[in-house]
C-alpha cells in the first residue's frame, strides 16, 4: 500500500474551506500518526473535526 491508501483509510470526510483551511474529520478509531500525516500532507492549515463514527471493517463493507 502507498501513503496516500494508508491516510485515506482513516479519513471520514475532507472539505477545503475559506483562506486556505482543511477541514478534516477522522473516524472514531483512527490511530494517533494519521494527524501527524494529515499536518504534513495539507500543512499548518489543517483544521481537525471530532469523529463521528467507527471505521466499518472491510468483512462488513463487502
């Protein structure tokens, strides 16, 4: 898997906002790196949502 697969299995919704903000939200389980990597990967911008949800699992989805 590649980074960008990595980050975006984490990511519940992503919307860019006004003055160049990022608005992103997480799911509830998402570990503790994936902030570190969404800062670098969208920059000092960054502006983080509280969770809404779990992750589905992969057995569930399908």
């Amino acid at each position: 898997m590649n980074e960008n697969r990595i980050l975006s299995e984490w990511v519940a919704s992503i919307e860019r906002g006004d003055c160049g903000f990022t608005y992103v939200r997480f799911y509830a389980d998402a570990p503790s790196w994936v902030r570190n990597e969404a800062i670098n990967r969208f920059g000092k911008g960054t502006v983080f949502l509280p969770p809404r949800q779990k992750r589905m699992a992969e057995s569930a989805a399908a």
